[in-house]
C-alpha cells in the first residue's frame, strides 16, 4: 500500500468517519482493485468495485488487522462479489443473446492488453481461471501467496503450485509468441 506509516492512523480514521480517510484509502486501493475485477469480468468490474467499496463502507467500522490484513480484506470482498455474480449468472440462462452480439465481443485477451503494455499479460487469457486469478491477485493486486490462500480459500502451498503452473505456462507462450509461433 501507498500509504505505508500513515495506514494505521488513515484507518482508525476512516472507522471514525472521516471523509478524508476513506478518500486516502480509496485513492490506495481501487486502482489495483478495479483492475483485478474488470480482468476478470471486463462488462462489469466497474460496477463490481462500487458494490464492493459498498460493503467496505458497511463493514470497515468492523475491520480489526494491519494493512495487509486490510488488503487481503478488501480482495476477499471482490472475489465474493465474483462469485456472487458468476452464481447469479448460472441460475438466470433465460435471456437469450443476439448473434449480432455474439460476434461483436471484444477479444478476451484485450482487458489484460489495457492492464500492462507487456506480452505476458496479454497471455493470461490462455490460462484456466483460477491460474489468471492467482497471477492477477499476485501481481497486480500485489498480494502475497498467504495473502491470496486467504483471497480465494485456498492452502498457501495449493497457491504456490497454481502460481508455478502458470508462470511455466507462460513463459512457454512468450517463448513460442517470441518465435513467431502462436498457441492456444
């Protein structure tokens, strides 16, 4: 986090309050935050962190931790609110989708594109979900593997395996992308 020695003060602040605090701490958090959900759901992290920062409001009086519990906190919000959404899609396969707006989708892999200028996240979209999610909650949300364990509810060392996997995956794709070879 940005705010370093002033997390503490910001946060009981914050519990208190105080508009100042939470501004401080949504100005720490939401980008990282909001790039981790919108690469996971592009047509709707936006929405996602409002609701999250929702939940934040409501619970944070609540909160007791140091910064990286805080952290992990706030990522655990985001990554139920996900899940409540990819739920709320599977029970609601009413509504039929036009063709026309089948074909108009963007490619999967641009989110990541807008993410970071850099090859390898335009990869992610290559590997399974959960192995995207442990690279995104480690890189960009900056969360150590005990941090993510506790995101996703998960064993730290289960963690460390899925990040291995999918480093590996990754470096093999940049190294087939760097000959000029393309697999997916």
């Amino acid at each position: 986090m940005a705010l370093g020695t002033d997390f503490s003060p910001a946060l009981a602040a914050a519990q208190a309050g105080a508009d100042w605090a939470l501004r401080d701490l949504y100005l720490d958090l939401q980008p990282a935050m909001l790039r981790y959900l919108v690469a996971q759901e592009p047509d709707e992290g936006e929405d996602l962190a409002s609701d999250v920062w929702v939940d934040i409001g409501r619970g944070i009086a609540r909160f007791q931790g140091d910064e990286s519990a805080f952290r992990c906190w706030i990522f655990t919000i985001a990554r139920r609110r996900l899940v409540d959404l990819r739920r709320s899609r599977a029970r609601r396969r009413t509504q039929p989708v036009p063709v026309e707006r089948l074909a108009a989708r963007p490619d999967p892999a641009e989110p990541f594109r807008a993410l970071e200028s850099g090859q390898a996240l335009s990869l992610l979209s290559s590997l399974s979900a959960e192995q995207a999610e442990v690279v995104l909650l480690r890189v960009v949300a900056e969360l150590d593997s005990n941090e993510v364990a506790l995101v996703m509810g998960k064993k730290p060392g289960t963690v460390r395996v899925i990040q291995k996997r999918a480093l590996e995956q990754l470096a093999t794709l940049l190294a087939a992308h760097a000959e000029g070879v393309v697999t997916q």
